[in-house]
C-alpha cells in the first residue's frame, strides 16, 4: 500500500505537486481543460488542509528556444486560476532567485505554478534525463512531494522520480485512483475477470496480452491486431492490417489460451482505406482477397456481449476498428455501449484511443474509471513497474 496525501499533514508545509497539466494549445488557447480538471481534487485538499502548493508539469516536447513560446505553463496558471476562484502566482522559471523568492514569499493556502519542467531539457535533457542535480534541486524547494501525474509514471524523470528520491512522497487522489483500479484489476479482480483488447499492432500489446492472459477469464481480441490471430488459423485476411513477424507468437497465444481467447466472427470488408469506400460485413472464413477489413461486424459484437456479460471486472483497451471514420466506427460503439451498460460489473478503460473514444460517444460517465495515462496505463497492465509509482512511500 502506497501513502496517499491523505497521510501526511500539510498545514504549515511547502507541498510540491506533480500534476499532469500537459493540456492541447492552439495559438495559446486551451483546447481541453480535461487535465486541469482531473488535477483539481489533490489542489484544492492539499490548499484546504493549510499546504502551501508548489505546482509543477511538463507541457509537450520542448526541442527548440522557439518551441518555448508556444509551450509555456502561464495559460495553464491562468485557467486554474478560474478553476480555483483564486490567484495562482506564475513563476516563467524552472530554478533560481525568482522561484525560490516566490516559494519563500508563500503563506498557507496559497498557490503557484512554475515554468514548464521540459524547458530543463533544451541544456542536455535534464528533465526527461533525470538529471540528480535537478531532482535535488526541486526537492530543496518543499518539505513533502505529491506525485499526481500518472501520465508520467512509466518514466524516470526528474519531476517524479528525481524529486521522489530526495523527500518524503506520497500519491495525490488521481494517482491513487489508477493504482486502486488498474492495479486492483491487474493483481486482485473480482471474477469473472474480462480484458478486451484492440488498437493496430500485436507488437504494441505483446506485453499486455501475455499478461493478461495469465490474469483474466476471458480475452477478446478486435481491432487491426485481430487479423494477424486470424491469420494464423489459417484465414484469408485480403489487405488487412498483418504484422507477418508476430503471426507464429499469435498461433502460439491461441494454443496456449485455449478457449480464453475469443475472436471476431464477421468483420466489415472495404473496397479501399477511405471514409467513404464501398463495404461489406462477412464472416471470418470468407474474407475476400481483394479487401480491406476496417471493423468488426454485428455478429461479434453481439458474441462480444455474450462474452462480457458475466463480466465482474472489465478492462478494455483499444478500439474495435478504424473509429476515427463513421463507416468503420460501429464495433468500437457497439463494445462501448456494451461494457458502459453493465452494472455490476468495475469498468476501467486503459486510457489512449479507448478513452477518447468513449469520451467522444458520450459514455465516459457510465465507467467505473478512464485511466488519464496512455502510455502508463499500457506499462502497467503489462505488470511492469512504473518509475513514478515505485518512488512513492509505502505506508
């Protein structure tokens, strides 16, 4: 069991806080608040206690001096200013007088945001890099660490791991809920067990199917990664996506799992990659060599509902087909629609295209929990362990 914010007191204290604040610009306009607000419950208790909040994010990839201007933190400030319904002081710094005169000048329930942590990495990748001197440096700046931004977990940067391994730290209520969720769903679920997976490439979930695999009652698999399963056993797949690399691993995981794995049984067949291609729904064993299969057809999402329905814990990650164009969205609506309607069961979704996805169909209310990392949630239902997780105190 890892500490929470909950554990330690506040009041009185310098609290540096992680949060995942990497929120979509245009021309310094915020596009989606999304990850303010999901950043607002740790703030607002941690201010609430009497803390004193030295927040922190990264904010895109800072290559260049010019890509400073378009990735500063200050429209971030701003809006959690509105959020808050107070002021948060901006500091344009990542170190120095400036930010430690800002730090010191803090009284009880205030808050302030420094400059972007990745603007570290344009003098030899300090940030991303975990440069010690860095991590020290931050840490020196508060009496106890809040990690809040499980986007980042998977990886060993200074703002998580760096400051981590010089103060006390603790996991902030976001950071928390996926530990909670993915964790519990990953080493302790509740059975009937049902992962459902999808997204283009084997390659990309070898690690989450395997793991999986020994974890869950049931795995089914859609997608474009469906079809190198497919071909495996032998089928016609026409022009559909196929990693030939990785078709002898996916006989060897059919064999393996047994009946566990479950597959589409029609898919829908298009004449060309393109939202307005001619298609066609047919069944597995009659695909036709000079087509494209974009999604899955009515039939397996009615036997995908058969197979969730029972489900009492239910992970789902990846689409179903190629969401993004009308035609070839219905298996990934149809599997959505299925998981949000059950209502027994602890419903996560592990964060990337599923969660846009669900986010975008107007179901995001009806899951027990969207994971808020791509990247992290994937690492961690492959069991791996994560960098950010593992520097927060255990209880």
């Amino acid at each position: 069991m890892k500490k929470t914010v909950e554990d330690v007191e506040l009041k009185g204290r310098k609290v540096l806080l992680r949060a995942d604040l990497n929120v979509p610009l245009s021309d310094g306009e915020i596009t989606n608040d999304n990850r303010i607000v999901q950043a607002l419950p740790t703030i607002e208790y941690v201010l609430d206690q009497g803390g004193q909040v030295i927040l922190f994010s990264h904010l895109g990839k800072v290559k260049t001096e010019e890509d400073k201007k378009d990735l500063t933190l200050q429209p971030v400030a701003d809006k959690l200013s509105d959020k808050l319904g107070k002021e948060v002081v901006f500091v344009p710094h990542t170190r120095g007088e400036e930010l430690e005169n800002a730090v010191s000048a803090l009284r009880d329930g205030e808050i302030l945001l420094f400059e972007n942590t990745r603007f570290e990495d344009l003098d030899g990748k300090k940030e991303s890099g975990n440069d010690p001197e860095l991590g020290k440096y931050w840490a020196s700046l508060g009496d106890v660490f809040v990690n809040d931004a499980f986007g980042t977990a998977h990886r060993s940067h200074a703002s998580n791991v760096g400051v981590g391994s010089n103060i006390e730290t603790v996991s902030g209520y976001l950071m928390q809920k996926e530990i909670d969720f993915i964790g519990g769903a990953i080493d302790a679920p509740e059975r009937p067990f049902v992962a459902i997976l999808g997204g283009a490439k084997v390659s990309d979930k070898i690690g989450v199917i395997e793991n999986v695999l020994s974890k869950a009652d049931k795995v089914i698999i859609g997608g474009g990664m469906a079809y190198t399963f497919l071909k495996s056993q032998g089928k016609e797949i026409g022009k559909s996506l196929l990693e030939e690399d990785k078709i002898e691993l996916a006989g060897s995981l059919l064999e393996k799992a047994g009946d566990k794995i479950v597959l589409p049984v029609d898919v829908v067949a298009a004449d060309d990659f393109a939202p307005d291609a001619a298609h066609e729904t047919v069944s597995v064993d009659e695909i036709p060599a000079d087509k494209e299969c974009l999604d899955i057809g009515e039939g397996s999402i009615n036997a995908f509902r058969k197979v969730l329905a029972g489900g009492r814990t239910v992970v789902w990650n990846g689409p179903m087909g190629v969401f993004e164009m009308e035609a070839f969205a219905k298996g990934t609506i149809g599997v959505c629609k299925a998981i949000a309607e059950l209502e027994s069961a602890t419903t996560i979704i592990g964060g990337g295209d599923s969660a846009a996805a669900a986010m975008e169909l107007g179901y995001a209310d009806d899951f027990s929990h969207i994971s808020t990392g791509g990247g992290a949630s994937l690492e961690y239902l492959e069991g791996r362990e994560l960098p950010g997780l593992t520097v927060i105190d255990d209880k």
